[in-house]
C-alpha cells in the first residue's frame, strides 16, 4: 500500500513537471549540423476583416528543422523533418484576443512508389487536428485523419478568417 502512495505521488510529480514546463521552451540545435532551431517574434500586422474591422496580430514561436543528414539507414527515404511551435495572437480594437496554435511536425520523404509525400501532423494552419498527407508530385490529399474543427475544404479557411469571424463580430 505504501508503494503505490509512493508511486502515486511520483507520477504526480512527474506531471506537475510535464505542464511547468514553459510552453515556449525552444529545443536546442544538432551539434552534428544536420538540424537547427530558428526562433522568432514578428512585429505585430495590420489584418481587414469584413465589414472594415481591423485585427492586430503577433506570431511568434519556434521551429526546429532537419535535413536529410540527419536520419540514419542505409534505404532511408527522409528528406526534411519540421517540427514547429507557433503562437498567432490576434486582438480586436475593444482588446479581446483569440490564439491561434499552430502545433506538430512536417515530414516530407519519398514513398515506396518513389512519390514525394508530405505529411502534416498535429494542429496547423491548414484546418485539420490530426494528420494529412499530401502527394506533393500531384498536390493531392492522399489520407486525412482527425478533426476539422471549423468545417469545409482544409485549405479553404485561413487563421486570419478564424481570427476576424471570432473577434470582428
């Protein structure tokens, strides 16, 4: 009984640790050259809304890049993995704001077939929660999986769109 109040209290910690970590944390660069971090924090932009509303919008975030060099085997097929962390904030005149997150990884590799794939996991700014692969030979969707929160064609909505149809009233 005492172990597993001991065991207990160690997963607890463990998770108060997991979220107390700053959101933000940006990874460190590869020492061997074939990956690196880039972080940013673009001024804020000037976004019109229908029916002449003005949004103000700030990204800022990281996102970690890695080259081919950096996967090992003898057949591997990888040519680029991104993993990104992006933070849009977007506020109206009245100051309400509303986050976009643009959360996960790309990967782009070439397929048993030989095609050059793309696949889009996590939350990004195309309208999807989960994966996408796109056939970058023909620009289609090939699978998509996941929630599309917002309806309709994945690459019909923008961020901007979401941001002005939640804050522009």
């Amino acid at each position: 009984m005492r172990y597993r109040r001991l065991l207990g209290a160690l997963i607890a910690i463990v998770m108060l640790m997991a979220f107390a970590a700053p959101v933000n944390a940006v990874p460190k660069s590869g020492e061997t050259g074939n990956k690196f971090v880039v972080s940013f924090a673009d001024p804020p932009e000037v976004v019109d809304c229908e029916g002449g509303v003005e949004l103000s919008v700030t990204f800022e975030g990281w996102i970690q890049f890695q080259n081919a060099d950096g996967f090992k085997g003898e057949n591997n097929r990888n040519l680029e993995l991104t993993v990104y962390h992006i933070n849009g904030t977007y506020s109206n005149a009245d100051g309400d704001t509303w986050v976009w997150r643009d959360r996960g990884p790309d990967h782009v590799y070439i397929d048993n077939d030989g095609l050059l794939i793309l696949t889009i996991t996590g939350r990004s700014e195309v309208n999807i929660i989960g994966h996408l692969v796109i056939n970058l030979d023909t620009f289609e969707i090939v699978r998509q999986a996941g929630q599309n929160p917002f309806g309709g064609d994945p690459f019909e909505n923008t961020p901007d769109d979401f941001a002005c149809e939640t804050l522009g009233g």
